[in-house]
C-alpha cells in the first residue's frame, strides 16, 4: 500500500509520520523545497512533542519520503490524503485555493485508480464539487473516489490524538471506498463512524463549534462570578462533576485562539449565511470571545492608568502550551495592544518567541526565562499556561518585578498564594487580591537590585 500526504504543515505531517510508524510507505509532498529538504534531513518545521523523534525513526527505516516533486508524489499512490490548510478569506469564509491547487496538480498528474481522501476542513459540499471536478477531468476508465475523513488533531498532543482518538470520522458516498479507508486505519484499534461525505464534513465544524462555545459559556460565568463574588474554579468544578456537562473546556480564561476554533466557528457561520439559516448561538460564541481577549488589557488599564512608559511583561505568546503557533493568540491582541499604548515591554514563552521575533523584531525585549522576563516591569500579564510558568515561584514575582501587579489570564496560582507573597493579583472569575503593604503600592514601588 502507498499513501501520499499532500500538504507538511501540522495535520499533513503529524498524518504522515504516524502512518509510517504502524507500517505503511509514506510519501508526503509539499510545494515548498526548502522545508522538503529540511524534513529529509530528519528536521521537523514544527514544534510538536515527540514529532521530530519519530520522523527520524521512520526516514531512517525507509518508510517515510519527503518530495517536492510532484510526479513522484503521485506515480504509485493508492490513496492521496489531502491535508492542506483552508485559511480564512477576510470575510471570515474558508479559503479552499489551496485545496483546489492541490487537486489540479492531481488531476494533471494521476496515472492510476486512487482514492482522495480529504483530511483539510472544508465547507460542507466541497467533498462532493471535487469529485464532480475529478470525474470530468480524469482519463476515461479510471476509477477516483473522494472520500472525507476530517482531522481531530490539538496542537501539542497530535501523536497522542492520532494513536488515541475518540473517533475516525469516514464519509463516503461509495461503501466500498469508505471500507477500504476505514480499514487503513485498523492498526490503531480506534473506533470508526462511516456517515455520508456532508455529514462528515459538518462533524467536525460542529464539533469544534460546541468546544468553543463551552469556552465561552464558562467565560460568561467567570464574568458574572466577578459580579457576584462566586469563585469560577468552585463553579466550574461543581458543573464539570455532572456527567451530562464533563469538566473538560470549562477552565475559564481569557478566550480560545490557534489555527482551528476561529477560523472553524467563522467559515461555519459564513456557511449558515449561506443558507440563510440564523445560527445565534454561534454568533454570540463568537462575539463573547473576541470580547474576552480584551478583559486583561481594559482592567489593566483601569486599574494602572496610562500605560505609556510602563514596563510590561508578557509570558506567554503561544495559543496555548506545548505549541509554538502564535495563531489567534490572545497574547499577540495583547502585545500590539501594549505597544500601541507606549509601554515597554519584554515577552517569554519557552517555544513561540522566534515567530513573535519576526513579527515584532527589536520592538520587544526576548527574555530567556521567567525572571527576565518581569525583572523591573510594572505589571506582568500571563497568556499561556506554560509549566515554566505555572510552576514559577510567586514570591519571585515581588523581588524582580518593581511593582508586583499580576493580571492572570490562565488562573495559574492559588490565591492564597499570591496573597501570602504580597502581590496585587488580578485573574479571571476569581476575587482580586490586592498588595496590603505600604511598600507594595503602586505609587511606592520598591525596584529590585541585581
């Protein structure tokens, strides 16, 4: 069996090493030769756990081949999986230029019978318009079926959701062609949903859809505990104890980011205006996110005044730990925020601050670790849950930082704790703890010697 892997970015490659280490012959094609060479060379483009590891395992066992080639991609293919990002248009719509490239490619260069699989999140009925495009333009008598099988993957764990999904979603039209790709995935001993091609396709939009809006429900709720001194941890835990609602996606914060909810929640309701149907929930869902982005800058700003000339520390970039995708990141709002205001600032994250780097360049302050990164600010924002800083000691916060204000957007430490270390703490959903000591204030801040 040869399977090829059309696209290296995370779903495509993720896909590809994980189905040369069950045992099949892998090649994966990507336009872009400087990764191509990259890859060959046992070097992975992404910051995964575990990813680059294996990639070298399989290179080395000749089970896996990277090209940029695209006859050889596609010369002994049985099953083509397409697995190309679908970016958002600036109306919020998928952008399927990517998709349909790839197709043309493999119109142009298919030689033999082969299923499409369909990996990319695509609007419902994309499935069914790229097989009436292969139909009409492949050679006559050669039979190609397009299947969808959409990805479940989160940034950070992809191995482990590849080797332990909840479920393979398999839409076809063709049985035949369902059952043969269900059956590649055998080896991994998961179970499989075979629905028709739409149904598969609305699957995962759906699914990313209700995980955003547990986000921000439990959100809502951490802004109403603010009002009415409930405790949003006490609440979510009391919720998350009913096995009808489950714990997960109930940790409040300050909004989802990435590559997958905004982008899924926005081509969704792109497509409900496309048939005209009034998806309220998931305009809220959106709306109320986008407005929790804001809540660590607006109290901020309330609380400290003008922000011009303050030192900002900023730990945390990526959407969220164990990735570097800086994507929709409520930190990156946040930093051009800051920047915006006249702050000077310094940022850490343990895997996302090179990508911040090309952005921003010497703008911002790179600091190597925690105590760098709040060493002389003024105020400090936590975006990303990292365990470097999760795990920081708060009481270090009071002797770098020359005044010890926290505005924790990941509700990172105990209360009682920031408490006990003399800081001004302010999370999501949770009572404010506020310096008590004259030399803790803001107006008589104490800076710290090296």
């Amino acid at each position: 069996m040869e399977i090829t892997v059309v696209g290296t970015g995370y779903v495509g490659l993720v896909t590809g090493v994980c189905f040369a280490e069950v045992g099949y012959n892998v090649t994966c094609f990507d336009i872009d030769e400087k990764k191509i060479r990259s890859l060959s060379g046992g070097q992975c483009p992404i910051y995964e756990p575990g990813l680059e590891s294996m990639l070298q395992k399989n290179l080395e066992a000749g089970r896996l081949h990277f090209t940029a080639d695209v006859q050889t991609a596609y010369k002994n293919a049985d099953y083509i999986f397409v697995a190309v990002g679908t970016p958002e248009n600036e109306d919020g719509s998928a952008n399927l230029e990517y998709l349909e490239a790839a197709i043309a490619d493999i119109r142009a260069h298919l030689v033999q019978e082969a299923i499409i699989v369909i990996k990319s999140t695509v609007p419902v009925g994309t499935n069914q318009r790229i097989a009436g495009l292969l139909k009409k333009q492949i050679p006559k008598g050669l039979k190609v079926d397009v299947v969808s099988n959409p990805e479940f993957l989160r940034e950070g764990s992809g191995i482990l959701d590849t080797f332990h999904a909840d479920r393979i979603v398999i839409g076809a039209g063709d049985r035949e062609s369902g059952g043969k790709v269900a059956r590649i995935y055998e080896p991994f001993g998961l179970p499989v949903l075979q629905t028709d091609v739409r149904s598969a396709e609305l699957i995962k939009y759906a699914s990313n859809a209700f995980l955003a809006t547990k986000i921000s429900f439990i959100n809502e709720v951490a802004n109403l505990c603010e009002h009415t001194g409930a405790n949003i941890e006490d609440v979510a835990k009391g919720m998350g104890m009913d096995q009808r609602i489950g714990s997960q996606f109930l940790k409040a914060g300050i909004g989802y980011g990435g590559s997958c909810f905004p982008k899924d929640t926005k081509a969704l309701e792109k497509l409900t205006q496309y048939y005209q149907y009034d998806f309220k929930i998931l305009r809220s869902v959106i709306e109320v996110n986008s407005r929790q982005k804001q809540q660590l800058f607006v109290k901020a700003k309330e609380m400290l005044g003008p922000l011009k000339g303050k030192r900002a520390a900023v730990l945390g970039t990526a959407f969220k730990p164990h990735t570097d995708d800086i994507r929709e990141a409520p930190a990156m709002e946040l930093i051009a925020q800051l920047l915006g205001e006249g702050a000077d600032m310094s940022v850490y994250d343990p895997a996302a601050m090179k990508k911040v780097e090309e952005i921003y360049g010497s703008r911002l302050y790179y600091a190597e670790n925690v105590d760098a990164a709040v060493k002389g600010a003024d105020v400090t924002f936590i975006m990303t849950e990292w365990p470097q800083i999760t795990g920081y000691d708060v009481k270090r916060f009071k002797l770098f930082m020359r005044r010890p204000v926290i505005f924790d957007g990941r509700n990172c430490y105990d209360l009682q704790m920031a408490e006990k270390a003399g800081l001004t703490y302010i999370s999501v959903g949770r009572k404010p703890v506020s310096a008590n000591h004259q030399e803790d204030s803001l107006e008589s801040g104490t800076v710290v010697q090296d």
